[in-house]
C-alpha cells in the first residue's frame, strides 16, 4: 500500500496537467513501514525523453543522484516513482515493466485526458530480481 | 574509503545499510569489494557475463562512470559512488532498450 498526504496526492496529478500533452516524472520520498511506503515529500524531475515525450519518460540519474543525496539529509529514503499517461490509460504498459528496476517501490501513474488529471493508479513492483518481476495493483490511501 | 550508497531495493542484500565503506582505488575493485562483502548482490548488478547491467548506473560523485574511465576509474578516500538503477517508462508500447528482460 502507498500513503501519502492529500496535498502530494494533488501535487504530482497537478504535475501531469503542467506538462500535458508529454508525461511527467517525479519521485516519492518517504520511508517503508510494515509493508506500506509512506510518502512524506515529493521531488519533481525533468523528462529527458525529448524526442518522444508525449509516451516515454526518463529520470536523468545524475538528477536522481542528487534527489537521493538530498533526500538522505532530511533523512527521507526513495520509496518510489511517478509519471503521467497522457490521453493514455493508467496502467502499466509493457515499457514501463521492462524499464522498472526498483523492486519494492511504487510506480504511481496518472492518466491525462485533454489535459486534465483522470484516474491516478499505483503499482509495487513485487519480485526477487529481473526475471520474476511483477507490477502489482496496490491501494493508495489518500490521508 | 570511499563509500559506495545503495539504492532502496537492494540494501535487502547488503545487510540492510544504506551506505557501505569499501577499499579498491577504482570504481571496479570498490564494485567487487562491496559484492564480496555482500555476494547477494552480484546478481541484482552484474549479468552472468559479469558485466554491469544495461540499467545499472553507477556514479562518482556527481558523474556517471562511464563517461569517465568506466570501472578503471580512479577514487579516493571520501569519494561517493551511487548505484542507481534507471527510471524510465511510458505509455510506449514500442520495443525499447530492455524490453529483452520480458518473458
């Protein structure tokens, strides 16, 4: 299950709409309790996809590395990742299984129907490596 | 020492710590220090070939090591390395780089 406050809830479907008709990305800080990733800030990250922006996304690691250093300071883990679906479904589509690597975290994805936020899903990507990997439906619960 | 930072899902198999000291003065002997340490590892970084995995980055400091002199890169005492495994997706459904680890 992922948990996160209203106001991030609102904040990165909000981060959808800004970059309609592309997908957004950002990443979810927070700490792992008993199972439930419970996020306590987001961190919005450029799409670096630029030639085809509108159905792909990728995180810079180099900006991953310094989300994740600042995040360590305030002592927040990274327990997982969001992007949009524009004019898309959100669910999972096969490039986001094959490019999730993070086992254990959440891949939130919201839809953006002519740009306005739709359905926002979440998904843990359960397994033990590469080969049984699996996104998996999970609750999020909106506090 | 340098200190290498373990991303999320495999500090599982590195006795649960998020940042491990290691010796080795490149990036690779710092690399097989830490999965001697922890053999779990292995796997999860390195293909059956013992080649880093196409998603696996690994950064000194604040550059990416392959624009460096890859694992014969130099480090020193204080120097950060970061695994850090790729995020990229899509609502694509065209093949993309590692679409192989499907099926």
């Amino acid at each position: 299950m992922l948990r996160l406050g209203q106001s991030h809830y609102d904040a990165l479907r909000q981060h959808g709409e800004e970059t309609y008709p592309h997908e957004c990305c950002g990443v979810l800080l927070g700490r792992f309790e008993d199972g439930t990733r419970v996020v306590t800030s987001l961190a919005r990250a450029g799409n670096t996809r630029t030639d085809s922006p509108q159905n792909r996304y990728n995180i810079h690691p180099k900006e991953l590395v310094h989300i994740q250093r600042e995040a360590r300071e305030r002592e927040e883990d990274i327990i997982g990742f969001y992007h949009s679906h524009p004019d898309h479904p959100a669910q999972w589509s096969q490039t986001d299984h094959a490019e999730a690597h993070w086992l254990g975290c959440s891949y939130v994805i919201t839809s953006v129907e002519k740009g306005k936020a739709a359905l926002t899903n979440s998904f843990e990507l359960t397994g033990t490596d590469e080969n049984d990997k699996k996104l998996v439906d999970e609750k999020i619960e909106v506090v | 020492m340098p200190k290498v930072h373990i991303p999320t899902p495999l500090r599982q198999y590195a006795g649960k710590q998020a940042a491990i000291e290691v010796s080795g003065s490149t990036v690779g002997e710092a690399l097989s220090g830490l999965v001697s340490q922890h053999p779990d590892l292995r796997r999860h970084l390195y293909t059956e070939e013992g080649k880093l995995r196409a998603f696996v980055n690994v950064y000194l400091n604040d550059e990416d090591v392959r624009y460096l002199q890859k694992e014969a890169t130099a480090v020193a005492d204080g120097d950060n390395i970061s695994i850090v495994p790729s995020i990229a997706g899509g609502s694509a459904i065209e093949s993309c780089e590692t679409c192989k680890w499907v099926n």
